[in-house]
C-alpha cells in the first residue's frame, strides 16, 4: 500500500514512519509534505493508495487541502492533536482519525479498515457531510444528520429520525425512524455517547441503551421503570439516570 503524510510537524513524521517501518512494512510512504501547498502538489504528482493527514497546519487545515482535491481517489487517516470539533466532523463523515500521539494498536486498526475499504475509496458525500458538520459546530450549531457505518456501506440519516441505539458488545444498534434495515454500526456505544453529547435530546439512560428523548411515547417509573420508544420497544431505565432523565424531559416539554 502506497502512501503520502502531510503534518506540519517533524516530529510526528518521524515518529509515524518509525511505527510504519517496525509494524507496517507493507505501507511505503512515498513522499512528505509539511503544509496544505506541498500536500497538494504531492498528490497531484503521485498515484497512491493512502493519506495521513493532519488537521491543522500553519497555511491551513487538512480540510483545506481537500477542498483543493475535486475527486479523491485514496483513503484517509486524519492525524491530529485534540479537537473536539475536528473529531465530530471526520466520525460523522465516516471517516478514521489518529490522535497524537499514534497509538500502535489504533494505527492498526485504521490501517486495516485502509486496506478494507481501498477498492470503495474515498465518497464525496463523506467530505461534504464532514465539512457541514465543521462548519456547523464551529458557529456553535448541531449538525442535523449524521453517519452510521454499517455492513450495508455508510448510511446517512437525520439525528431527528434516530429512535434509539442499543449496545452490541463492541458495536451498536440504531433504530431509526421509517427504517425496515437492520443497522448495525462498527463503533461501540461510548463512541455515540461522546458524539452526540451536544444534543439535549439525546440522553443515555442504560449502560446499554441511549434514547432520543423527542422518541419517548411513555415513561413508567417505579422500581423497574422502562420507556416506551416511538418504534414500540421497551427501554430500561437505570435507577442512576431516572432523576436525570425526567429533568431533561420536565425541560423538554418547556
């Protein structure tokens, strides 16, 4: 597999090329660049498989340098330092991250998910859904859909329409609105968590279970208490959430 980095910092050339070398030898980094200007002409000068990609830089962003690129024809792994904001908008365009430092072990898995993925390539809808998203979280707002990663490809569907998701051991499970499919996601139900934080109506309320609280037809309480979805199902509700939950339902109905 032929690659390309483009980070601004040495450092982490080094120190990724070095993971590569000892872990990956069946990825060859075929040339670096340090800024979005070298990036793109690196691109527009090679044929590869793979670009590991930092998010900011000292002329711009990684999404700059994409912006430039009319249709790619490789595979993404963003590497870059905290941004909560960065890091929505690449996992709601179903797309992989490193965060700095590399972790070997997520490396990895990113690399495989590389090698999976190398005959689909990049969509543009991906890039698109990832720059409203950043552009929406930057003047504070929420995204209005989101990306699910299924077996079936990279589905897209408002966060309105979603019912529930439902851990699977180290998946999930969406129930979404109007949707016969069954949707089984490849990242675990803490991943959503983090996600979708910023939306009050979304609430965990089960080690297992996160509810779209606009979705809620009725809440039981009691010592077993349980909701009941807009989809009919049945949702537990922990003793360590019941409070909570009927607060941000009290506030949702305001």
């Amino acid at each position: 597999m032929k690659a390309i980095l483009v980070d601004d910092e040495a450092d982490s050339h080094i120190a990724l090329k070095s993971l590569l070398e000892r872990r990956h030898p069946e990825v060859d980094i075929l040339a670096s660049g340090y800024n979005v200007k070298e990036g793109v002409q690196l691109i527009q000068q090679h044929q590869f498989d793979l670009l590991f990609l930092d998010i900011e830089m000292p002329d711009g962003s990684g999404f700059d340098l994409l912006e430039q690129i009319q249709r790619p024809s490789f595979n993404i792994i963003f590497v870059t330092a905290f941004n909560q904001y960065a890091q929505t908008a690449i996992r709601f365009g179903a797309l992989d991250y490193l965060t700095k430092p590399v972790d070997p072990v997520e490396l990895s898995a990113a690399i495989l998910k590389a090698q999976v993925k190398r005959i689909e390539q990049i969509q543009l809808f991906q890039l698109e859904i990832m720059r409203e998203t950043l552009a929406k979280l930057e003047k504070k707002e929420l995204p209005q859909r989101m990306s699910i990663s299924t077996a079936q490809g990279v589905l897209y569907f408002p966060t309105a329409n979603i019912i529930r998701l439902e851990a699977m051991q180290n998946f999930t499970e969406f129930k979404v609105a109007d949707e016969p499919r069954r949707l089984i996601a490849s990242n675990n139900l803490k991943r959503y968590e983090i996600d979708l934080k910023p939306y009050t109506s979304f609430m965990r309320v089960h080690r297992s279970h996160i509810v779209n609280l606009l979705q809620i037809t009725r809440f039981t309480k009691g010592d077993k208490a349980y909701l009941e979805m807009a989809d009919t199902s049945i949702v537990p509700v922990s003793l360590k959430y019941k409070e909570e939950l009927q607060r941000r339902m009290d506030g949702l109905s305001v």
